[in-house]
C-alpha cells in the first residue's frame, strides 16, 4: 500500500517527519548529536523558544504577528536582573524596595503582559497593521532595555535564581519543567475553552466572527497580552541560565518563534494550526541550530540556513492552502 504525499496523515505528520529526519541526518554526521548531554542541552536550549512561540501561535492562529517578542524579552530580562540585584529606590521618599526572586519574576511578567496589551491595544484602537505595530514596540522595548541597563549587563543574580534556568528537578532541567507547563496552559486555553475557540474563528473569518457577535477587541487584547507574558517568561529563563541580563537579550528571537510556528504547520493566514505543532517546530529549530554548531557551520551560514528553512515552511504552507 502507498501513501501520497497529500494523504492528510501526512500532512498532518509533516513536521513530525522532518523532525526524524533531520535528527537521522545530524547523527549519521555527528556522534556527539545523540548523547544524553547534548540531547539535555538542546531542550534546555529550545525552553525560551518554546515559551515565546506558545505565545506567538496564538497571534498566528488570529491572523497576526508580533515581532516585539524578543525585545520584550530582552527588557523584561534586564528588568528582573535590575530588581534583585539593585532593588528598587525611592530617593524623593527616601526609600528602598528590596526584591525576592518570586518578586522580580512577577514583576517582569506584569511588565510584559503591559507591553502585549499595549501592542494590542494600539492595533485595534488605531486599526494599525499588527506588523507596524510590533515594529514600533520592537525598537520601543530595545530603547528602553539600553535606558534602563545603560548597555552594561547585570551580573550575578544569585544562585536561588541561577536555579530556575540550570538547575534539575527529577532528572530532568527546570527550564524544560517551566516550559512543559506554559504549553500545557496554552494547550489547554485553545482546545478547551471558549476563548480559544474564539481566537480560531477571528483567525478563520474576522468579519464572520464579528457578526457571531465575538468581541474582536477583547480577544486581541487578550492574545496580544499572553504573548508579551510569555516573552517575559523566556526573559526569565535565558537571565537566569546566563545569571546575568545582558542588554542585547533577545535579538533575533522573534524570528525563531515565527519560524517555530511556521514550521508546525500554524498557516500565517490564521485560524489553522496547534500548539502541539509549534512545540514540534521548536524542536526542529533548535535541533537544527545545535547540529549546525556540532558541524562547525559558520554562523554566518547558519543564518542562511535558518532563513531557507523558514521560506521552505512559508511555501509549503500556501501550497498546502491552494490544495484545500
């Protein structure tokens, strides 16, 4: 028996298969890929991405983008660090706010539940496209992080947070612990609350949805919310691994979590795909950017690579579209 290429299980396995493969193909050329310390070292690695592009799908699956999520990382990063290591002073007031790590960890998560709202509130305020938007907010959050850490980083945090992002708990690292748990909220808010369902019907037909009598807005606020906590979520994670903010924080991370998503299969023009399909993708990222480093690609290269990869999503994706 033969299976097309087109035989909806094989869509649906699509990246699933380029997953095993591309883990086939770095084995085969690398034996350092498939130890236990190298395998341990790329989920750890793929946590941040994971927390962002779970924030990030939910955007896709509305039909929008957010291309400020690496610099809200990048802030809410340097906020957290500032926090537990200077505090917070009050000189009018003649007063001093001391953090605990729980403490800064909220506060940076509020910061950037802020910054989502605010992107989402100019969008549908302003009927401002979801792409300029973020764009503003991308230079607004990596203005602010050079403010606020005068482009030196902070160091030494602490080992109770240096924890959070290299420590083990069970055997297994704290990073991937925080990261299986922030999807398995997504998951949850997509496939089992009527929120999620909202979030598919906007991205499937805006103006249907609105005659349904969804409120648009709120949904968009709320989604654009999510992503900016997540994001500060992964800020959290890559501060606490490196025990130091440092002020470029974040670059590029955008992009990894749009091709995360991409390549699990969640179709830019909104209303198809899961949160399951984007952890998939994230895996594939950072499989493909530890083998690349393995094979001493040079990472001039390995931007190459990594924007062909992303195209090749893109196209399979709209042929994918054209054949329904």
């Amino acid at each position: 028996m033969t299976i097309s290429l087109n035989h909806p299980l094989v869509k649906k396995s699509q990246s699933l298969i380029a997953l095993f493969l591309l883990c086939l193909f770095i084995s085969l050329l690398s034996d350092k890929f498939m130890t236990s310390a190298n395998l341990w070292n790329v989920l750890r690695q793929i946590s941040v991405n994971v927390c962002i592009s779970v924030g990030m799908t939910l955007v896709v699956l509305m039909a929008g983008i957010d291309l400020s999520v690496g610099s809200v990382l990048g802030f809410t990063a340097a906020v957290c660090a500032g926090l537990l290591k200077n505090g917070l002073a009050f000189e009018t007031m003649d007063l001093f706010v001391g953090f605990t790590v729980l403490g800064a960890i909220l506060v940076s998560v509020l910061i950037g539940l802020v910054l989502g709202l605010f992107n989402g509130w100019v969008i549908t305020k302003f009927s401002i496209p979801p792409f300029v938007a973020t764009l503003a907010m991308l230079t607004i959050a990596r203005g602010l992080t050079m403010l606020y850490t005068a482009g030196i980083p902070i160091s030494n945090l602490g080992t109770e947070f240096e924890f959070i992002g290299s420590g083990w708990m069970l055997g297994i690292p704290v990073p991937v612990w925080i990261s299986i748990f922030m999807v398995l909220i997504v998951v949850f808010l997509t496939n089992k609350t009527t929120f999620g369902r909202y979030i598919y019907a906007i991205g499937g037909n805006e103006k249907a949805a609105f005659l349904s009598g969804i409120n648009i807005n709120k949904i968009k606020l709320a989604v654009y919310g999510i992503a900016g906590m997540m994001a500060a979520v992964g800020g959290v994670l890559v501060t606490s691994r490196l025990n130091s903010a440092q002020p470029n924080a974040g670059t590029s991370y955008e992009l990894d979590s749009i091709a995360a998503v991409v390549i699990g299969g969640t179709s830019l023009s909104g209303g198809i795909g899961t949160v399951t399909g984007t952890v998939i993708g994230a895996v594939i990222i950072g499989v493909l950017n530890n083998g690349l480093v393995l094979l001493d690609v040079s990472p001039f290269w390995q931007q190459v690579v990594k924007g062909f990869v992303i195209l090749l999503a893109v196209i399979i994706d709209k042929m994918n579209q054209k054949n329904k």
